[in-house]
C-alpha cells in the first residue's frame, strides 16, 4: 500500500481512479442512512483555515431555517483548528455519539455535530496514517477521496464546500484550490449527491479569533448579532451566510442561493439561530448558560496583550494567517502531534486587522491559555503574532473573501 501510494502520489489519479478510490474507502464501513430525518440533510466541508469557525455558526443557522445538518467534523493538526476541539471547549459537550444517537438526534433537532466513528470509512483513517508517515499528503486526488469518502458515508442528501486558497490554508495557490473544488465536487456529482463549492480566501485570520474557545466566543457574538455580524466580524458572517444561502437552496428551503442568504441572515436576526445552537449544546451534554456571557470563560484565562511597536505608523497593511495560526499554536490551541492535548481557553484574539489604524502601543491582539498551562509559550506566540504583521503609512485594499463559485461542471458567482 506505500508503494501504491507513492505512485498515486507522483503520477496522479485521473477522475474515474479518484472515485474508485473514494467509492472504495466509503464502502469498507457503513453508509449511514438518514431516510427518518426530516427535509432534505445537507452538510458543509471546509479544507480548513486560520479562525475558520463558521460550522460552529453555519449548522444552527441552516437548522432554524428547516434544513437538517449532520456534520461529521475532525480535530485539529498544526496550526489549523478542528472543529471537534472548539466544541469540547464548551463545557460538558460531547461529540463522541453513538450512530444510533447521531441520527435520533437529527430527528429531534435538525443538528448534530460529532467525531468520525468507528464505522465511518475506516479504510480512510487507516490510509491517512499512512500517508502522513510516506509523505503522500500532499496529493489532490487523495485529499478528495479522503474528504469525500467521510462525507458521502454521513448520508446526506447534499454538500457545501468551502475551500480555502492562500498562505493560511492547505491549499496555497488559487490553481491548486480551484482543481481540489472541481475534484471535490465531480466525485460528489458521481455519487449522486449535488455539490456546490466556493473559494475563499484564507491569508488573514477569518474573523478576529483563532484557537478553541476564544473562536467559539466570537461565534457566539456572531448569532446574537441582530446586524448579521456587520460588526467587528463581517468577514466571518460574509462566509456564513453565503454557504447557509447554498445550503438552503440545495436542502429545498430556499428558490436559490440569494434568496436562501436572506432566510439565513433573519434566522440570526430572530434569534432563532442562537436558540437552536443552544438546543444542540444542551442535547450534548453542554452547559449551554457559558454561552450567555461567553466572555465570563474568556477571562479564567491567563492573558498578554500584544502591542505594537514604536515604528508602528499608519495602518496594519497585512497578517499572516500561518504566523497567527503558529502563535496560537504556541499557546496550545492546536497539535504539533495527533496525540497532543489541546488547551481548550488557548487562542489569540487580534484588535486590527490589514486596513485598520495603527500608531505606536496600539494593542494589536491578546494571547490566552490556561493559567499554569505547560504548553504555553506566551513569549514564543508573542513573537510569531508580531511577525504576522505589517504596517503601511496608506490604507490598503482588502480583496473580498468570496473568490468564485463551483457548481454543475463550471465557475462562477452568478
């Protein structure tokens, strides 16, 4: 199997090899069947990022809106976060559910997000810690099976992808993101599961909060946001929305994706967005009263506030997405091992992002871990955190989030 994987991996798999492979690996454990859940389940997939914690506002949103989300997420390795990990933050929730659960659940409240099981694809994980140790990760077409397998295998009806493309996600270069999205949705497209993918980008931080709970505080603020988070995390909710627009449309709640944005940014408005990540959390074993007043968790931790320095002069004119990730890394939000534990109060939190004023002592972001926490190296995140920055006398151009639209073999936003 290492030497069929190096040959995958230096000579490549053309369409139908990629979705034997993924057929493959998604037939050697159950395919879940979803036929009692009410509607039409749709889930979404992000290739994973730097602050990326939109499933953490996007499942209760399209929930309130009447389309079930079962999403099978992961954890975190390097300094990408894992959804799993931001979850368990919260204090008592599980995610390590019983199928039989995962689907009651889904009946009852149209949401569940829980840990890959046993009986998902456990070809996938078995071929995953073989292609970290052979250095084939780095493969698109094994990258797609790997995704697409563990997706097909939940029993949903339909797939959002989010794949992000820059310096702080996995795909670097906007050809290699664009050929995962079409590899992506193609395979889904074979499987009979409609698949729509959008590019992001993913070179500063997604919204101002990378690491556990710290991400899932910002999320929070996010569903209360009567303004749809037209604040301080508009970049954040910009995302959201446009996937649950998606969603919707292909979970039949919405005539298109555009009209399936206004019903996601009213379930925020309402409340009942909120309300429905509050059902989840408590059905979990969560203590949903911690999301009240999140910021009353924030501050048990031991804090540092970054500031800039004296030649800081104009405006933050760029943030490195990766030296973000690594600083929070520093702290223990995240794995250099799959075997590390992760501090679940480790993150940062930045004040100004590229476009905003800077002058000298400006507080540019605040570090976080556990007070006494053995993995936190607040001098190490400090010093990645300012490498992140840089500063520019004239205000720069920030480019839109939103890249381009994969859906039906072709791309574009319309």
């Amino acid at each position: 199997m290492s030497a069929w994987l190096m040959a995958a991996f230096l000579n490549g798999l053309d369409s139908a090899e990629t979705t034997a492979l993924t057929e493959a690996m998604l037939h050697s454990g159950d395919v879940l069947d979803l036929a009692g859940a009410p509607g039409t389940p749709v889930d979404k997939h992000s290739t994973g990022g730097v602050g990326d914690k939109v499933s953490l506002l996007l499942a209760p949103i399209v929930a309130a809106c009447g389309v079930p989300v079962p999403m099978i997420s992961g954890r975190g390795l390097g300094h990408t976060g894992g959804t799993l990990d931001k979850l368990e933050s919260i204090p008592g929730l599980r995610t390590d559910l019983s199928v039989e659960t995962y689907k009651r659940q889904l009946v009852t409240l149209g949401i569940v997000m829980i840990g890959q099981t046993d009986e998902i694809a456990p070809a996938d994980r078995t071929l995953y810690a073989l292609r970290d140790v052979t250095a084939t990760v780095e493969s698109i077409p094994l990258i797609a099976g790997s995704i697409m397998s563990k997706k097909l295998a939940e029993g949903i009806d339909a797939l959002v992808l989010d794949v992000k493309c820059g310096r702080g996600a996995f795909m670097k270069t906007e050809p290699d993101a664009r050929r995962l999205a079409e590899t992506l949705a193609e395979i889904g497209a074979e499987a009979g599961t409609p698949t729509v993918a959008l590019l992001t980008r993913m070179d500063a931080p997604l919204g101002r909060a990378a690491g556990n709970w710290p991400e899932v505080a910002e999320s929070v603020r996010g569903l209360q946001d009567a303004s749809d988070g037209a604040g301080s995390i508009a970049d954040v909710m910009d995302v959201t929305l446009a996937l649950a627009g998606e969603m919707l449309a292909l979970g039949g709640a919405a005539s298109d994706a555009g009209t399936g944005r206004e019903q996601a940014a009213e379930a925020v408005r309402s409340g009942e967005a909120f309300g429905k990540l509050l059902e989840m959390v408590e059905a979990q074993g969560g203590d949903p009263s911690v999301l009240d007043a999140p910021e009353a968790r924030t501050e048990q931790a031991a804090a540092r506030v970054v500031e800039a320095s004296a030649e800081a002069q104009g405006y933050a004119a760029d943030l490195d997405a990766l030296g973000v990730g690594r600083a929070a890394l520093a702290l223990g939000a995240g794995r250099r091992r799959m075997s590390d534990d992760v501090d679940p109060l480790a993150g940062v939190v930045v004040h100004r992002k590229p476009g905003e004023p800077v002058q000298p002592s400006t507080p540019l972001a605040t570090l976080y871990a556990t007070e006494g926490s053995p993995r936190a190296d607040f001098d190490e995140a400090e010093r990645r955190l300012l490498g992140a920055f840089s500063f520019a006398e004239e205000k720069p151009d920030v480019p839109p989030l939103l890249m381009d639209r994969y859906a039906g073999g072709a791309w574009g936003r319309g």
